[in-house]
C-alpha cells in the first residue's frame, strides 16, 4: 500500500477491516490510521500507537463449520461456493462443476465455448447450432425509427413473414444536416468484376434504382472492327458511349461468354440483360454496331461468324448485319440467351440474340 492509504479497524461506521502481511506474518489493524513510511507493524510508532496486531499463526485447522466476519483465503479448494443478497436470494453458485450467477459486471473475458441466449460459441464466431432455433441480433434506436437486425427471422411473429435481414432508417430529425437518409450501404470494387450484391428472386422497391455508371470506347483506326471484352465493357456498366473519328469502322456486340461472366452466371443460363449504346456528340465519323454476321475479314476468313456473338434482330422479325451509327444517335439493345429456341433466321441460330427495342438516329 502506497504512504497516504488509510487503515481501518472495521468499526461499525468504516467500509472495511484490514489485515496485512508483513515479513510473513498476518498482523490486523486495530486502531484506524493513515500509513506513513514509519508506521509498519513492529516499528516505533506501531509499538507506541498501537496501530496493529498480531494474528494467530494456524498451521492446520479441521472444523465441521467455519464463521468468519472478514477472511482472506490464498488458496481455497472447495466443493460448492453459494453467495447470497441481503434478502437471502443465491446471486452465486458453483457447484457440481457448474456456475450460476445472477447478475455482475465482468471485464477482459475470453469465451472459448458455450452459448449465449440463442447463440453458441464456435472457433471465432457466434453460430446458431444445432440450426433449429431464429436466434437474431438486432439494434435499434427508437427515438430515430432507426432499426438493423439479421437472424433467423427479424420480423414479428404477428406479420407472419420470414425475413433474414431488416434495415430502416426513417429518422425525420436530418440530425446532421445532411438531408438523406441511408439503410444499407455496400461496396465492391479493385476486382475485374464487382458486385455490390448479387442473389436470386425478384427485387420490389416503392421507388426507384438508378445506376450512373457508363463505359467509354474509343474507335482507334480505321478499316477495322474492335471485339472482345474491354470493347463494350460489361464489368463496368451496361451503358456504353463510343467514340469514333475514324471510316468504316465499328464494334461488335458482347460475346456470349462475356456476358455470363459479367453476370456471374454460368454457361447455357437463360437471361435477358438491357444495354444502350450511345454515339459520341462529337464523332465525325461514322461508324456500326456489329453483331453475328458473314463479313469476310481482310484474312479471307469469317471471325464474326460465331454463335459466340449474338444475331442482331429488328422489329420486322429479320436481322442485320450491322447498325450505322452516326454522331448523337443511340441505340437500345436487349441481349437475350433463350437456350430452348430451335427456329433460324436467314440462316443463323437464335439462342443468342441482341433485340434492338429503340433506335434513334
């Protein structure tokens, strides 16, 4: 104990009774005092002021039953521990191997096993094993309409609904000033391909979904006709502007592959998927959309021939081979993977196929 402490003899109006050992003996106050640097039991001013006394040294002691006001116990082995309130209600008990506390305030504890409510300790995380049970978390700020919660189900049993995950956040107050409010915020991104989120089923929304992402291409000579995966770039948006100063040039449509990919699906899986295509304000070429078609290249081969690209389609029921685009025209494409259709067009597949749904030019 530091110079300053004060020592007390337990009288009826101090808060404790202290005993301490000194050159390993136990010696307990007996008249209440500040400690100084000259007043340890057996010193002068102990012997003159009589701040401590000797306690009984007991090698061994065997009794049926112990009653002690104030005990300090170094080592204590015993079967059952029972600690109860004034009222006599049990607020502890260890016994039989088990611990049963009421209530307490307990820092820097580490969990290795076990559960808590609805939740059971595993390796470095809370799991809801053995599966059968809605075990939940949920945080909520009322006086803000502010609620988040994942679980088994976080709705209440009244709506008759399951739902793993709820977030709202209705707060009227604008309490920064800031005039929104937001419920959920994800991020992807510094991958070749980024989703916020991804899932199956439909999606309902009493508003709308915006997405201000577009793709830039820029047409790089003449006489040629650019394909392939960073030419109309669905991993970066389905919004797509090209620039062209350049002749009797273009670009072709997404490939089939390139598309799944982009959507995270796997090959043969159905899907229709709406893309547009703008001519740059400031092209002073002009310049096409390709899609499947019979075009000889200047290798005398036919490299756009390819169930791999997709037969572009008109509202007469035929296809074109290309699109003419010219600066400010747009073009609205729905690239659709039908696996089940047998029928041709002019002589081409129709499993892939890109539908143009609005032209303007």
């Amino acid at each position: 104990m530091a110079v300053g402490y004060k020592f007390y003899k337990g009288a009826e109006d101090e808060p404790n009774y202290d005993v301490v050992i000194y050159e390993d003996n136990y010696y307990s106050c007996v008249k209440s005092h500040v400690k100084t640097a000259s007043n340890y039991p057996t010193s002068d001013d102990d012997n003159n002021n009589g701040y401590w006394q000797l306690a009984d040294k007991i090698e061994i002691t065997a009794t049926k039953l112990l009653l002690a006001t104030y005990a300090l116990v170094k080592n204590l082995g015993v079967e059952v521990i029972e600690m109860k309130d004034a009222s006599g209600n049990t607020v502890f008990l260890a016994k039989d191997g088990i611990v049963t506390c009421q209530t307490g305030t307990f820092n820097n504890i580490t969990v290795q096993s076990g559960t808590i409510a609805g939740f059971k300790v595993s390796g470095n995380g809370l799991t809801n094993d053995p599966f059968t049970n809605d075990a939940y978390i949920i945080f909520r700020n009322d006086s803000k309409k502010a609620f988040a919660g994942i679980g088994g189900n976080v709705l209440p049993t009244s709506s008759g609904l399951r739902a793993m995950a709820r977030f709202e956040n209705e707060d009227t107050s604008d309490q920064w000033g800031i005039g929104a409010n937001y419920a959920l915020i994800l991020s992807a991104k510094n991958a070749a391909r980024n989703y916020a989120f991804i899932g199956s089923g439909n999606g309902i929304l009493d508003g709308y979904i915006a997405g201000f992402s577009f793709h830039k291409y820029t047409i790089a000579a003449a006489n040629t006709i650019y394909q392939g995966d960073l030419v109309l770039n669905l991993k970066k948006s389905n919004q797509f502007i090209v620039h062209c100063e350049y002749g009797n040039s273009g670009v072709c449509l997404p490939k089939l592959n390139a598309v799944c990919e982009s959507l995270g699906i796997k090959s043969g899986t159905n899907f229709c998927l709406k893309i547009t295509i703008i001519s740059d304000l400031s092209n002073t070429q002009n310049w096409s959309v390709y899609g499947r078609n019979k075009k000889k290249s200047s290798s005398n081969t036919y490299p756009w021939n390819t169930e791999q690209l997709p037969l572009l389609t008109h509202w007469d029921g035929s296809n074109w081979d290309d699109c003419a685009m010219g600066s400010g025209d747009s073009l609205q494409i729905m690239l659709v993977y039908d696996s089940s259709r047998t029928q041709t067009i002019n002589g081409y597949t129709t499993k892939y196929t890109a539908r143009i749904i609005n032209r303007q030019n």
